[in-house]
C-alpha cells in the first residue's frame, strides 16, 4: 500500500516498513501563502511543551529530543567530496544502478540492499552513541479529525453559522469584486543544471536549451514577462567550483 502522502511516491518506496512522519507546524492546515498571523494564533504548533506527552491536541501532537546525527558521508566512508570526483569516482550512477568507487547506494530499489543500508545506518549509530538506548518507531496514532476540526477547510470554517443572502436595497453599495488591473508576470526556474554524470537519465545534452525554449514559449504567450526568478541548484556537479 502507499504509506506516503504524496501521489508521486506511489509504488517508489523500497524500504520494508518505512513510514512518512509528518511533524505540523504553526498555521498548518493553510497552503503557506494562505498563512496569517491570525491563523497562527489558532493553530501555534503540533510541537509539545518541554517534557510535556503528546495529548493529541492541535498543540501537542508530538515531542522530541536530539539523540545524535549521522552525515551521508559517514555512512558512505567519504572524506572528500572533492577528492571524490577529482578520481572520477560517484556516488551513484542512475544508468548503472550503482556508484563508482562507491557502493552503499547499488541495487537502490532492490528492498534487501535497502535493508541492508537500515542495518549499515542502526549499526554506525550505535557505535558512535553507545550511550543512547535502542530507537524503535513510534506508533502513529494521529487523529485528523481532533487536529483539523474542519478539515480541509481550515480552522475558520465552521458548520454552526450560515450565511443569508439577501437582496441588497437599492441606495445599498455593493463592494466591487472586479480584480485589480494585472501589473505583470513572472517566471520561476530551479534545478536547472546538468552533469553528464549525474543525469545520464537525461536523453541528450540540449536539456537546459529545450527549457529555455520553452520559457521563451511561454514569456510570448503571457506577454508581460517582468523578471526570472532563479532558485537555484544549477551548478553540477560541484558547485560554483564547476
């Protein structure tokens, strides 16, 4: 079955028992550009109080503590990244199902070298956090209805009022609910980069020239393209470095 929330991970995840947590913040019931002040203030956090156990409340819904961290390249026995590439080495090559000079990551939807890497994971854990108890997974028993009482509508909405539409008087003014005059527009791009290593799943090398294409495309058809935003991830495969 889908244990992520998200359509696009259907049938993807590899991991036996994995399991998605997601730990709501203020306002959370709200696309982040419908997020107000007012909102926040009724929904602050699903973050308990310090040495507090979750009630299931919109306020308390889970609690946590820092137990220690991992880095990739610990697990991946990585001292360089630098040196890595400079010896033509990889971490993992789409086209091969495997890393070059690298392994952790071969056979990467093959569910038992997934396990193997949980294990690699739990073992380095404990020999660098001898002193931390055995983690086990927390049961997930959220309850959508006691934290969104009016899922999905937000917290504003409420079955116990009603609105009555009447016919207005005629000295009444009506507020006018034609938009403002469009001021323009714009176009956002990320992750534009490319690395014959890393996208070997990209057919060609003319990527990056058929998205400017296409951006050209759509700047004629809006017709008053102001600016383009550039979020960024568009040097491969080493950073400004590249």
């Amino acid at each position: 079955g889908n244990n992520f929330p998200h359509q696009q991970w259907v049938g993807q995840n590899f991991y036996p028992n994995a399991m998605w947590y997601s730990l709501p913040g203020r306002c959370s019931s709200q696309k982040f550009w419908n997020q107000s002040d007012k909102c926040a203030r009724h929904e602050p956090s699903g973050h308990c109080p310090p040495r507090s156990i979750p009630t299931g409340e919109d306020t308390c819904t889970y609690q946590y503590s820092k137990a220690g961290e991992l880095r990739i390249s610990e697990l991946e026995n990585i001292s360089s990244f630098d040196n890595l590439l400079a010896e033509g080495g990889r971490e993992y090559d789409k086209t091969t199902d495997k890393g070059v000079g690298l392994h952790f990551w071969d056979n990467i939807k093959d569910p038992k070298a997934c396990q193997r890497r949980i294990d690699t994971v739990e073992a380095l854990f404990r020999k660098k956090y001898p002193e931390q108890p055995p983690l086990t997974d927390p049961v997930c028993d959220f309850d959508v209805d006691k934290f969104y009482p009016h899922f999905p509508d937000g917290w504003f909405d409420t079955t116990t009022t009603s609105t009555v539409v009447t016919t207005p008087a005629p000295s009444t003014s009506l507020i006018s609910t034609t938009p403002p005059p469009r001021k323009g527009s714009f176009l956002v791009i990320g992750d534009w980069g490319y690395d014959q290593y890393a996208h070997r799943n990209v057919a060609g090398v003319n990527c990056q020239k058929n998205v400017g294409d296409k951006m050209l495309q759509k700047m004629q058809e809006l017709g008053d393209v102001k600016f383009i935003i550039n979020v960024g991830d568009s040097f491969y495969p080493n950073g400004v470095e590249s």
